[in-house]
C-alpha cells in the first residue's frame, strides 16, 4: 500500500495555518502555494508526489472558497512543469535518473517561476489570479 508523505502536506498547511489569523485581523493577504504540473496528471513514477500536489491545490481551492469572499484574502497555486534546479542531483533511484538525464537541460528558469508569482501577487485587491500553471515550451 502506497503511503503519502505528509511532509509537503503539513507545510502548506502549517504555512497557512502561521499566517491566516493576521490576514483575518487585517482583512487582506494573499497566500501562494507551490504545486506541481503533477497536480493535474500523474505519470508513471510520480503517483505519491502527484497525489501530494493534488493535495496542495485541494486544499488552496477551499482555502479560496473559505476565505476571499469573507476575509479578502487570496489564494494563489503556482504549478511548474518541469524547472531547472538542484533537485536532479538528488535523485537516487536509477529508473528516475534514467527519465531525469533524458529530461536534463529542458526545464525552465525559476526566474519563470518567480515572475508568475509576481504576477498573481501585483493583481489588484478586487482580482484573484487562482491557478498558474508554467510549462516549459521544448516539452
């Protein structure tokens, strides 16, 4: 039986959790969560990381629901596909690093990633940007 890791799961929500009573109090906020182009299809390998992204977005969307209409705050998910980063040098099993070499140098910066965020938090007050998915264009 597959298990979930909780890790990425608890800190969205212990994220949230730290800041939503101050965004309540001050009626504004916008909270960004990072998930994954997993969150929407799972592929093979990746069912217990893709069901932890699904979660993500789960839990922002009712995050959304529960709070922009009452308390003004936001509720933004970012989804990457594939990025350029140091999580490739961590990967141990061989069948992954396998599909990550043949992946290699076709990711996109995470400056790309930093410029969606920024995107959804510079929206004003009365609009909410909800889900941004970020591809890179060779994939």
């Amino acid at each position: 039986m597959l298990s979930i890791p909780s890790i990425p799961i608890k800190g969205v929500l212990y994220g949230i959790a730290a800041v939503l009573p101050t965004m309540r109090e001050q009626q504004s906020g916008h909270i960004i969560n990072l998930s994954s182009t997993s969150g929407y299809q799972v592929s093979p390998t990746s069912a217990v990381y893709a069901a932890t992204k699904f979660a993500v977005r789960a839990i922002s969307e009712g995050l959304r629901l529960e709070e922009s209409a009452t308390s003004g705050i936001r509720s933004t998910v970012i989804a990457p596909g594939l990025t350029n980063t140091e999580i490739f040098d961590s990967i141990t099993s061989p069948e992954v690093q396998t599909i990550a070499s043949q992946l290699s140098g076709k990711g996109i910066s995470p400056f790309s990633i930093a410029r969606a965020i920024a995107f959804a938090i510079n929206e004003p007050d009365d609009t909410l940007i909800s889900e941004i998915m970020v591809r890179p264009a060779a994939l």
